[in-house]
C-alpha cells in the first residue's frame, strides 16, 4: 500500500469520489438559488434583463454540471 499526499492507496478513490460529490453538491445549490431568486425577481416585476442574466447563468451552470456529472461517470 503505497501513500499519495497523505493518502493511503487505498482511500483515494473514496477521497476522490466524495470531492466529487461534494462539487456536484455545490453547484446544485447554486443553481437552485439561482432559480428561486429569478423567480422572486419576476415576481418583483424585474426587468427583462435581470431575469436574462439569471436565466443565462443558469443555463450555463446546467451544462457545467451535466458536464461534471458525465466525466464523473466515467
């Protein structure tokens, strides 16, 4: 069993693995934060390009993720 930073062999697969999780995690919440903000925007009567924005940065976060999720698959 040989270490890698700190890491027995062994573990750094589930290190790995929980990092991943926890990035998938992450941009989850952003992205649903993004959503219900956009939601609460619209219902505050923003404009039209604030709600753009939002809805652009969440399409883009969508793609990281699926993105993410199919590397991690791998």
């Amino acid at each position: 069993m040989t270490e890698r930073a700190g890491v027995p062999a062994d573990e750094g697969g589930l290190s790995q693995s929980v990092s991943q999780r926890k990035l998938v995690d992450d941009l989850l919440l952003h992205l649903k934060g993004l959503v219900r903000v956009r939601e609460l925007l619209r219902r505050r009567g923003a404009s039209v390009a604030e709600i753009e924005e939002h809805t652009a940065e969440i399409e883009r976060l969508r793609a990281e993720l699926a993105q993410l999720v199919k590397e991690f698959a791998r």
